[in-house]
C-alpha cells in the first residue's frame, strides 16, 4: 500500500539502531517503498528525498540513531562486494547463471541477510528507482553523505577506501578471465604479445598508492589514473580480439558469456573511477547508484540473459544457413529446371519411404516405437536425398531465408531493394520448381509401387478401412491445416539445429581432429581420416538437418500422443504420397468420392503453411540476427507488394 507525507514522522520513529537485522533492513525498505509510491513523478520523488533530509538535520535524536544504524549497515554488509560484484555472475557458466535468475524469479528474497546485492535488490526493485536516483542533484547528495558519514579528520575516507577495493576486486576477475585458456588461445597475435592483463594489477596498486598517500598530488593521482584507463583499454581491446576470432571459426554462447562479463567488468571500473577521481563526487555516487540499480534489473532478467548472449549464436547460425541456402535459389531456366530434376529424384526417393511408413505401421510397435521406427525411416530418406543430390522442397525455406536476408546489409538505396525484390522472386520460383518436382513424381511412383506390390502378394497394401482413415486424415475439413504449420515449425527447427551443428563442428576443429587424431588415423587410416573429415565438413549441416528433421517428424507426434495432445505432422510431400498409397488400395471408385477430393484439395495449403511457416520464422531470426530497422522492413514489403500486382507470374516460372 503506497505511504502519505504523514507516514515520514512515524518512519523516522520507527527507526531502531538496536533492532535486529531484518527489522533495520525492514526499514530502509519501507523508507524507500515511501519515496517510491511518489511514481512516476520524479520531482516528487526528489521532494520525497528531501523531506527525508530535511527531517533528520532537523531532529539531533534521529539523526544520531541514522548514524547508529549507518555503522550496523557497515558492520553488517560488505559494500565493496556490493560496488565490485553486483550484478555480474558468481560463476563463469552459462548455465549456473541461467539457474541463479530462475531463483531470483521462483523464490523470493527475505531481509534477514548480510548480502548486500540481495539487500540492494529488495531495496531497489522497481526501475523508477534509477530514475529519481538520476535525478538527485550533487548539494542533496551532499546533505545525504553528511548525515550518515562525516568527512575524515585526515587521510582517506571510507568511500574512498571502498571504492579502491572494489577496483582491485574487479581487476582480480579480469585478470582471471583473461588468463583463461579459452579466451587467451582465442586472442590476435598482437594482444597476445602486447599482454596487456599482465601489469593490470600493478596499476591498481600504483593508483591505490597515490590515492592513499597522506602527502598525495592531484597530478600524481591523475597520472596513475589515466595509466590504468589505458591498460583497461589494451585489455577492452584485448578481448574485442575474441569476437573476431569466433565469428570467423564459430561461436559458443558460454564463451560470449564470459567475454561480455569481462567487458561489463571494465566498464564497471570505469565507473568506479569517475566515482572516485570526481570533483563533484556526490553526483557521481548517485549516477553510480542509478546504474546499479538498471544492472540489478538486467540481473534477475533470463529473457535478457539468454537473448544478449545468443544475439551473436543466431547470426552464426543465420550466416551458417545462408552460405547452404544460396545453393538452393534458382535465377535462369537452366537451374529451374535442375531445380525440378532434382525434386522429382527426390519425390521418387519419399515414395519408397511413404510405403515403408505403412510397412512399419503394420508391424504394431507401440507409439514410442512406432515414433522411432518412423523417424529413422524418415532420416535415413532425407540423408539419401541429400547423398544422392536430389532435394525434398520443404528443407528449404528455412535455409534460403538467411541467404535472402543476408542479402539486406546494404539496403540505402530503391535499386537495392529492388534487387533483394528480385531475390524473392527467384526464391518462391524456385519453391514452386521443387514443390511440383516433388508432388508430380511422389504421387504415381507410390502409386505404381503400391499396385506393384498388391499384384505381387494379391492382396492391397492398406486395409478399405485404414485407407478410408488415411484420407480422412488428410482432409482439408480436419485438423490437418494446424499440423501443416505445426510441421512448418519443425522444419524451421530443423535448420536451426543444422546451423548450431556446423557451428560446434567448427568452433571444436573436429575436422581436423579426425584428419590427425593418431588414434583415429590408426583406426581409419590416413588417406580415409582425410575423405571422412572432408565429408564431414562439407555436409554436417545438412546431415544435422535431415537426421534432426527426420526424428522430431517421426517422435514429436509420438511424445504428444503421450501427453494426450492428438498432434500430427503434415509433410506436402509425404502427405501426397500417403494418397498415392491409398487411391490403389480403395480402387477407382475413390475417384468419386468427396474424401478424396477433400484431401487433394489440402496439398496446396499443405505446401504453402510448410513452405511459408518455416520461411518466416528462419527469415525473422535473420533479419534480427542482421540488425534490418522497422522503416527497412516496411519498405521491402511494400515492394514486394508492388511486384506482385504488376508481375504476379514473376513469381512463378523464369
């Protein structure tokens, strides 16, 4: 419940030095809960503040309990842990980091603490809190730092001592950091050489000197100062090094952890020094406290951890998946046509696979394992396919959009989006070249190995009534439009996986591992470790989507099923050869049926939800993963738009 201006008396009495330790902390809570509910005026606030100030200079006998309860707090609480190590991970993991803001999020936080980042975050939770604390100017600052600490007769203050300890603190973790084998052995020649993290320390210790020293000059202090700044700088500059390093050969999410904490580290010393080298060190106090309190807001965030630690992950993957996607956009008659021979090799591979998908059913596994079975069948399809250099049309929307949006990093100009405009067109021509390649050739080769098989034991492969339900599934009138884009999702997962695969394949230099390993060169041989690594390079992007894409459409039903969801996948080309099967087993007479034509009538919004779902989910990681604006966006639709009405068959046939 928010406080009125008449709860400030019964606030100030409510003060007790000599209570116990979650009853002080208690009341640093409600004072600031007090000034607070003056949100979202911040001159209020302010006013707030200075109603505080102006109460306890006012009254000798709070002031002197103010101070009492100031000396606990001290006594109490490490505030150099506080300045040093709020809002940066106890640990270097990834995932440790993950599980501590889940704790923040699950399990609240009690008073009765000596942990003064836990205590901070009680105190300031709310995001108004950095923004009158921004607001507090350097004379009420002033009047605040009377109050709880009077200036030193001689030598160094608290603050001052604090603030020197925490930047011999944080330097402690930059250097450990940048001692790390994985971050070192990643760093440019030059910052290797240069060792920048070596005399880190002694220039703390210098500057700590200066500071410290009875008979200290300004111009002594600033020197030592601006020395330390220009070795936080090599070491900035050090582990900017890294980035290079991993965008060129692959990116971990627990490295980029560990070098965006080292960054914010050196940031943080930056502060510390303004804070402690100001003339008008009460602004720069308040300035600090502002920051601490957004940082403890970023703290308790796992949406902001995970998203500004996979930023870079995504565009990895994004970039991974365009240098395949471009291999799959056609621009000419020639490569549409080859784009057609290749899904009609393709189409004829997934009719064999569709007649072992009912071979399977037929052999009464449970769900489980009819969910494995028919992922394996499906994998092993999908890696014949790409062994055999054919191709199976929904793969690749998921992988043409980074190419497509790779192609947005230049956009100033109309020409340019012009071109990109051009590019799309390419891109659905060539959707349509591999959908009809596919479709066209599935549909009678299941056919004919349906009918080849019923002559063969004389009997038809589908039962009348599992043919009946095999169309009934399959109708336009059913569920079959949600799991159509249900599967879009699993093929934009697919190539999601692809690109992390290749990712982790190049960032751990396995090809070569297995082109030198001595014992993987004794079990193999050299020249075969050679062939082996090659392959691998060039094709684990594409093996990773197709085992992937192939297990989740054959399990991801299966889980649902236990978990009584009735979800399916809709895979066009699939779904256009479980209608050749059927049609046979039926007999002609099917042809007259509205469960057929039902069913026909679905492949096109089969193929346009796998196709469409996949393409922009994959092309909005890309774009996001690019940095393409709001305004950039607008006008590239809007010239897609235009294209369409003019040259609608543009999108169609070359």
């Amino acid at each position: 419940m928010k406080k009125t201006a008449s709860d400030l008396p019964r606030l100030l009495q409510a003060l007790d030095p000599h209570a116990d330790l979650a009853q002080r902390h208690l009341w640093l809570i409600h004072l600031v809960e007090w000034i607070r509910a003056a949100q979202p005026s911040t001159d209020l606030a302010v006013r707030r503040v200075e109603e505080i100030v102006s109460a306890f200079e006012a009254d000798p006998d709070a002031r002197l309990r103010l101070c009492q309860w100031w000396q606990k707090l001290l006594e109490t609480i490490d505030i150099t842990a506080l300045l040093a190590d709020f809002g940066f991970a106890p640990r270097t993991a990834m995932a440790s980091e993950v599980a501590e803001r889940l704790r923040y999020k699950l399990l609240p936080s009690t008073p009765e603490t000596v942990d003064a980042s836990e205590l901070f975050m009680l105190v300031f939770p709310d995001r108004f809190d950095a923004r009158w604390l921004h607001a507090l100017d350097s004379a009420l600052m002033a009047r605040i730092a009377a109050l709880v600490a009077p200036p030193p007769e001689e030598g160094t203050s608290f603050w001052e001592r604090n603030l020197l300890d925490a930047i011999t603190y944080c330097s402690g973790q930059i250097l450990s950091t940048g001692f790390a084998p994985e971050l070192r052995m990643r760093m440019s020649d030059e910052a290797r050489e240069e060792k920048p993290f070596h005399a880190l320390i002694h220039d703390v210790e210098n500057l700590r000197v200066e500071v410290m020293l009875p008979l200290r000059t300004t111009d002594r202090r600033d020197a030592a100062a601006a020395q330390l700044r220009e070795r936080l700088e090599a070491c900035r500059s050090a582990i900017s090094s890294v980035y290079s390093y991993v965008e060129a050969e692959g990116i971990s999410v627990g490295l980029i952890f560990r070098l965006r904490q080292v960054r914010a580290r050196i940031l943080r010393i930056r502060r510390l020094l303004d804070c402690l080298l100001s003339n008008d060190r009460a602004y720069e106090t308040s300035e600090l406290l502002a920051n601490l309190v957004a940082v403890g807001l970023e703290r308790r965030s796992v949406r902001a951890l995970l998203s500004t630690n996979s930023s870079l992950l995504a565009a990895k993957v994004a970039e991974r998946s365009a240098e395949t996607g471009e291999h799959y956009i056609t621009r000419d008659k020639g490569e549409y046509r080859n784009m057609m021979a290749k899904a009609a090799g393709g189409g004829f591979v997934m009719a064999f696979t569709t007649l072992g998908k009912f071979a399977l059913y037929a052999l009464g596994l449970s769900v489980f394992w009819s969910g494995l079975a028919a992922g394996m069948n499906y994998a092993i399809s999908f890696v014949l396919i790409q062994m055999l250099h054919f191709t199976v049309a929904t793969k690749q929307p998921a992988m043409t959009a980074p190419a497509m949006a790779a192609k947005l990093k230049d956009i100033q100009s109309d020409n340019s989006i012009q071109e990109f405009v051009d590019e799309v067109a390419h891109l659905v021509r060539s959707q349509v070249a591999a959908i009809l390649g596919n479709v066209l050739i599935v549909f009678p080769a299941a056919m004919a190995l349906t009918m080849g098989y019923a002559e063969l034991v004389k009997h038809p492969a589908l039962s009348p009534s599992h043919a009946t339900q095999v169309l009934q599934s399959l109708s336009l009138l059913g569920p079959s439009v949600l799991f159509a884009a249900f599967t879009g999702v699993l093929l934009f997962a697919s190539s999601l996986i692809a690109g992390g695969a290749e990712n982790w394949f190049v960032l751990r230099n396995i090809d070569s591992v297995i082109r030198y390993n001595p014992r993987i060169t004794r079990f193999l041989g050299t020249q075969r470790a050679d062939r082996w690594a090659r392959f691998l390079r060039k094709n684990i992007s594409g093996l990773a989507s197709n085992i992937s894409l192939g297990f989740m459409l054959g399990l991801v039903p299966a889980f649902a099923t236990f978990f009584g969801l009735g979800l399916e996948v809709r895979h066009v080309t699939l779904s256009t050869g479980q209608l050749g099967v059927a049609v046979p087993s039926l007999g002609w007479d099917v042809l007259h049926s509205n469960l057929l034509w039902w069913a026909v009538a679905m492949l096109p919004f089969n193929a346009a939800l796998n196709v469409g779902v996949s393409f922009y989910l994959a092309f909005r990681v890309a774009l996001r993963a690019h940095n393409v604006s709001g305004v950039d966006r607008s006008r590239i639709y809007k010239a897609i738009r235009q294209r369409f009405w003019r040259k609608p068959f543009s999108f169609f046939w070359p």
